[in-house]
C-alpha cells in the first residue's frame, strides 16, 4: 500500500479522531440550555412550565418553585390569557416549528405586573421523559422596539421641519418675492425721477425685511436656543421676541422646568414647535396686544395652553384638506402625534382661540415617564 503523503496523513488522523470523539453528553446540552442568551421554557402538552433556564428567571421575576409546574398563561397579561389558551390548545392540535420574527405583536407579564413586547418561538419535540413538549424561546425586544421608535420619531421629526420651512417660505419668503415683482415692474414703468427714487427706497427696505425674515427663519430652524438654554429658557426668549417683532406681551406660566431637563429631545422640541407655531399665530392673525401660555406637568403627560381673547376663526371640517390659512392646525397636530400626544382647538369668529397640546412625559432612554 503505497504511503500517504505527511499532509494526508495528519488530515486521515485528525478525521478519525474526531469520528472516535464521543457525542455531546445530557449534561453538555444542559449547559447550552442554561448559557442561552434568550429566556427558555419547556411546556408539557397540559400547557405546565416543566423546565425553565436562568435567563427565564431574570426575564419575568419569579423564583424557580414558583413556574416549575405552574400554567404558562401566568406569563401572559390577564386580559389574553383566554385567547392565548385557545391558541396553545390549537397549536397542540398540529404542533410545528414556528420561528422568531413572524410579525406578532406579543405581550409577557412580569411578576411585578409590568408587561413587556417579546418575540416568541416554538418549537415541538419528543423528550426521553414522556409526551411530546413544546420548547419555548422568548426574546424580549423592548430595546429593538425603542430604537425602532426612536428611528420613526427622527424621520417624523425631519419631514415635520420640512413642513414647517415650507410654511415659513410661503408666509415670509414667496410673499415677498410677489410683491418685489409688482415693484420692480411699476420701478421700471416710472418716469419721474423722485419717483423712481422714493419707490427704490420703497424696494430696499423690504428687501432688508426679508433678509431679517430669512435670518429669524434660520434661527427657527435650528433652535439653537432650546439647545443651549433648555425648554423653559427657550421660550422665554421667543416670548421677548414676539414683544419686540409683533408688540403681543406673552403671560407665561412654565411650571415644569426640572422636568424639562429630564425628557426626550425629540418631545421637547415638539412641544416648543407647537408653542412657538401656535403663540406666533396669535401674535400675526388673532388681533390682540397679549396672550397667554401655560405649561404643566400632570400624571405623565404634559399639557401645554395657548389662549388668546382675539378675533377667533372658523374652523375647518376635519374631513377637508386644510388651506394655507390653517396649515399651522395640521402641522401643530402632526407634531404632537409624532410624540404620541393629541392637540385640540377650541375656536370660533370672535371668540378668541385655545390651543391645548397633551403630550407624554418621555425620558431620554426612551421610556415613559
């Protein structure tokens, strides 16, 4: 028999080697059972927890004697726990493999009562000590489904600013454009020398208004000074503005500046787009010299108030596209949504307005509050 070569040979050895090595032994798979990243249970076919690894433990709060033995439904928020039966009795039915990721919007109870979204495997098998069981693997997913809400609230918060620039470029910008063409035309129609010149002036103090317009758009834009001074600073400056730009005096009563600090960006810059969009309709349509604002903290939600004693509006039929002249409504209400909040408007011809925004208290992991 002619020799192998060096190469062969090691490989023909380590081979064999392997193929004399025995299988993973009952205790091997015991400790991949309990090294498993993900929470997991064997349920017996009477719908009775009779095993369960550590991260099981830590995931829903209970000691090991109190879910050997015990119903899987103690795992599931009382108001499902009918129906959750009914589809284990189904499952039971004609057991198969069903994977992770199949777009169920399940709910796991923890023994202190609080739930939480989870993804949930199952998977039948006969084990050596009787019936044929379920394993159960459960993933919790409320940090995916934070992030995942987070990445909504930012596009949202992106196509909301894309909205707002396009009110502001039509109520500032386009508006002067309009009347830079009337006047250039008419400019260039003039004879009269004085003429010519008083309309020049005319022309060049409206073209300052707009770079001031343009200036105070971009200060809009960025915010920069909810970023550098918080909620309850922020506004008290835009309220100082809105005196100096519009002669409207704001009675401000911001009670809720240490909870400012403690929320989420992205809510906090909804309720200052809301009080500044909504303060500066009062200031430019409501006819009046002053206007009040209220903010406060209540059970987990923010409330925030505009109310003016003006000349008031119809308000449109909810089920109508809204024209430019109530666009603000939309974009104030779409803002509020985006954070999971509401606003309502209470309004009509010369009865002033109120603008009331509820908003949930979100801290910056993500939380509620």
């Amino acid at each position: 028999m002619p020799e192998l070569p060096l190469g062969s040979r090691a490989m023909s050895i380590r081979s064999s080697d392997r193929m004399e090595q025995p299988l993973l032994s009952d205790r091997d798979y015991r400790a991949v059972f309990e090294a498993s990243p993900d929470a997991m249970l064997i349920v017996d076919p009477d719908g009775l927890i009779r095993d369960l690894n550590p991260q099981a433990l830590t995931m829903f709060g209970w000691r090991r004697e109190e879910m050997e033995g015990s119903g899987v439904e103690m795992l599931v928020p009382a108001a499902r726990r009918t129906r959750h039966e009914r589809h284990r009795l189904g499952y039971a039915e004609a057991p198969r493999p069903r994977p992770m990721g199949q777009g169920l919007e399940l709910q796991a109870l923890r023994k202190d009562g609080t739930t939480f979204p989870v993804e949930i495997s199952l998977s039948p098998g006969e084990l050596a000590s009787g019936p044929e069981h379920v394993i159960c693997t459960v993933r919790d997913i409320s940090a995916w489904k934070r992030m995942r809400w987070l990445s909504r609230m930012k596009v949202m918060a992106a196509e909301n600013e894309r909205r707002h620039l396009s009110r502001e470029l039509h109520d500032e910008f386009l508006q002067f454009l309009v009347a830079f063409k009337i006047r250039g035309k008419l400019l260039a129609e003039e004879t009269d020398r004085e003429e010519r010149a008083r309309a020049w002036a005319v022309i060049s103090d409206e073209i300052l208004d707009a770079i001031r317009g343009v200036k105070r758009m971009i200060r809009g834009l960025r915010a920069s000074k909810l970023e550098q001074q918080g909620l309850v600073s922020a506004l008290a400056s835009f309220f100082r503005d809105i005196r100096k730009v519009h002669g409207v005096t704001i009675h401000a009563s911001l009670r809720l500046k240490w909870v400012a600090d403690e929320l989420d960006p992205i809510t906090v810059l909804a309720l200052y787009r809301i009080v500044q969009e909504a303060v500066t309709n009062a200031a430019t349509h409501a006819n009046v010299s002053e206007a009040a604002v209220t903010l406060r903290s209540t059970e987990g939600v923010i409330i925030a108030e505009i109310r003016d004693e003006g000349c008031g509006f119809e308000l449109p039929d909810p089920g109508i596209a809204p024209d430019d002249g109530h666009i603000g409504l939309v974009g104030m209400r779409e803002r509020a949504e985006a954070v999971g909040g509401s606003l309502t408007v209470e309004t009509s011809p010369g009865r002033g307005t109120t603008v009331r925004a509820a908003v949930p208290m979100i801290a910056p992991d993500g939380e509620p509050w």
